[in-house]
C-alpha cells in the first residue's frame, strides 16, 4: 500500500470515530497547555531576574516605612543618612498637580527628593534640581521639552471641602525615564522637597516653617551606593525600629514560589497525560473491538499484520496531529495574553517575557506522540495479530 492509502483509510477511520475521538484531543491538548504554560514562566522569572540584577537601578532603593512604635521626622532621615553604605534618604513627600504649556496640559504625581538622589533617577543625566525646576517624566508627555517653562496648577483649601486652583511658574530642568521603585506610583516626576512641600503646606493654608512643626512621616526612601550593601544597610534600618522593603526582599521569595508552580504543574501534566492516555487507549480499542469482522475481511483480502499496524497507527497520527496544533496555537495565545497583563499591571519590577521558543514545541510534540503510541501500542497490536479463525469464531475480545 502506498502511503497516500494509509493516509486515507486512517482518516475514513478516524472521522468515523466522531466526537469519542473529542475527549483524548481535549485532555492531552490541556496537559500541552499546562506544560507550555509553566515552563514559559519559569524561563520568564529566571530571565527576567538575570536581567534586573544586572540593569535595574531600583534595587539600590529601600522603602521606610514607620511603625506604631516609631515615628519618623526630618532627625530619622539624619540619623539613617549616617549609617555606612548610604547615599541618599529623604521623606516620601508627593503632590498631585496639573502642567500646563501653551496647550499642553498633562498631570503627574510630584515628589520631593534630595538632591544626591537626583543623579539615581536620572542614570547620571542630571545631578541637582533647582528650586523652581521639575524633572519631568518622559513618559507623560512629548510636546514639552526640556528648557519649556510650565505652569504648575495646584489646589488651596478654603475650606472644609472647597478650594480653588493656583498656578506656580516652574521650568522644565530636564526629562527622565521612569524605573519601577516599590511603593511609587507610575507618573511621578522630581521637584525638591521644599517645593513640593510648599504646595502642601498651601493647600493647608500654612506657610511651610509652620506647617514643618511637629511633622513625621510614614514612608521614606533610602539609597545606598551599592547593592552589595543593601541587606546591611536595610538590616540597620530595622535594628532602629522601622519597617523596610526593597526589591532583593521581595525576590527572595521568587525561586520558592517558581519551584512550587513548576511542582503542581508538574503534577497536574503527568496527571493529565496519564488521563490522556487512559483516554486515547480506551478510544483505540472500543473502535478496533468494533471493527474485528472489518478486520477479518481485510486479513483475508491479503492485509498482513504490518498493514494493519500502519493503518492503525495512522488513526493514532491523527489524534496526534490535531492535539499538537490546538495546544500550540492556544499555548502561544495564552502566553501572550497573560505576558501582556502581567506587565500591564505593573505589580512587580520584574519584565515578564513568558514567550515559547521552538525547543517547547519540540518538546511538546515528542510528548504527544510518545503518550499517544505508547498508549496504543497495546490495542493495536492485538487487534493486528488477531487470526481470521478467531475472529470468525468470534473469540477476539
């Protein structure tokens, strides 16, 4: 026989099958989806942990955060700036505000920062920040360039409730592309911290010597020199009574919570193959059982057992096919989906890049055909070695 016969007869035969053949595609195909799925976030974690440690200026930056048992003020700020490995710490101070320029009207989250940390933000571009000059996040706005001078719009309180807007001269110091740092939202651009407290303290009513009496605050950043340090140093911060969390803390958890997905996936993928091939097993032989006169009749046309087993082995070939296609392209689909969300959300520092490369489709497609051939070795082989006597007797079971 030649192959396009095999390939024809398998198919008559596989269609003939209907939707019993649904179950085993179903299931093997999930289990390719699991196992694409799982092995593409582990490569993503790994990759995009390589990546950051080596490029991401955040990790130098530790949140404060103070506790019930200990407030912070500007004398908390002197004291951590003078634990060793230290370069920079200041109080976490933000203003909401407006930016106009011609037409242009763009808003941001304006935070206060020392000027040592200035050249953090900015990868060295910029290493002091004037008293009426912002910063700008380039990711806000491309019509205003550094150099535009801009109207800061901000609200007074005048009452409980009620107030107005205000608008304060500033100039555009220079743009700067914003890196995750934890706790920081996603639009803020720099001013100093007496600039933008000076807003605060207006939208109170109170000039800023008065309103600086008696404050605290509840979050503050720190950034040490190397990131070699930052351990030490956030260990320090601790032993003085504050809370901290920075990005290497929040990581040291990662490879537990990797190895831990990768367990219960593993499980559920051998669980699903196993079911997989329970299932492809079962199809096979109702279908062969089925079929045993048609069987005979081919083995006393002149079909040997080769014949049978090709045949057969064929049908197998399309349940193995069909699957491999489906989990691909629906794995692929998926990734994708979940890549861009995951990074969309911005919930971590991390760049998720859950891809599937072509080493997951090879293997994904030796999977399939080993769990398929494998789990119909057996039927298949006793239906082709069944002689024309037994069947005709009707013994063949």
């Amino acid at each position: 026989m030649r192959l396009s016969d095999y390939l024809k007869l398998g198919k008559n035969n596989f269609l003939r099958n209907g939707f019993k053949t649904l179950s085993p595609i179903i299931i093997i195909t999930l289990a390719i989806i699991v196992f694409n799925m799982v092995t593409g976030f582990f490569t993503s974690i790994t990759d995009s942990m390589n990546n950051t440690v080596i490029k991401n200026d955040s990790l130098k930056f530790i949140e404060v955060i103070a506790t019930p048992d200990k407030t912070m003020d500007i004398h908390s700020f002197e004291n951590i700036k003078r634990i060793e490995g230290v370069a920079s710490t200041f109080p976490k101070v933000q203003s909401f505000v407006g930016l106009e320029h011609d037409q242009d009207k763009i808003t941001t989250n304006l935070i206060g920062v020392d000027n040592k940390a200035v050249h953090f933000f900015t990868s060295g571009k910029k290493d002091v920040i004037k008293e009426d000059e912002i910063i700008l996040n380039s990711g806000l706005t491309t019509k205003i360039k550094e150099g535009d001078s801009v109207k800061v719009n901000y609200t007074i309180k005048v009452k409980e409730g009620e107030g107005i807007r205000k608008l304060k001269d500033a100039k555009i110091s220079t743009l700067y592309n914003q890196f995750y740092i934890n706790s920081f939202p996603e639009d803020i651009s720099l001013a100093t911290i007496d600039y933008v407290e000076s807003l605060n303290a207006e939208f109170v009513g109170l000039s800023l010597e008065d309103y600086r009496k008696n404050l605290t605050y509840e979050f503050g950043t720190v950034i040490v020199k190397d990131v070699e340090d930052i351990t030490k140093v956030a260990k320090k911060i601790e032993d003085m009574g504050y809370d901290t969390n920075y990005s290497l803390k929040s990581s040291q958890s990662i490879p537990m919570v990797a190895k831990i997905i990768i367990a219960i996936g593993g499980i559920v993928i051998a669980l699903l193959l196993v079911f997989s091939g329970i299932s492809i097993a079962s199809i096979i032989s109702q279908s062969l059982r089925g079929r045993y006169k048609e069987i005979g009749i081919m083995r006393a046309v002149g079909y040997e057992r080769n014949h049978l087993i090709k045949l057969f082995a064929v049908e197998v070939l399309y349940i193995s096919l069909i699957s491999f296609v489906l989990s691909t392209s629906l794995s692929f689909i998926l990734i994708k989906v979940i890549s861009y969300f995951m990074n969309q959300s911005n919930l971590s520092n991390f760049q998720f890049n859950v891809t599937m490369d072509i080493k997951q489709v090879v293997i994904s497609f030796i999977l399939i055909i080993f769990v398929s051939f494998i789990s119909s070795f057996r039927p298949i082989m006793k239906a082709s070695s069944t002689s024309i006597i037994e069947i005709i007797r009707g013994n063949a079971s």
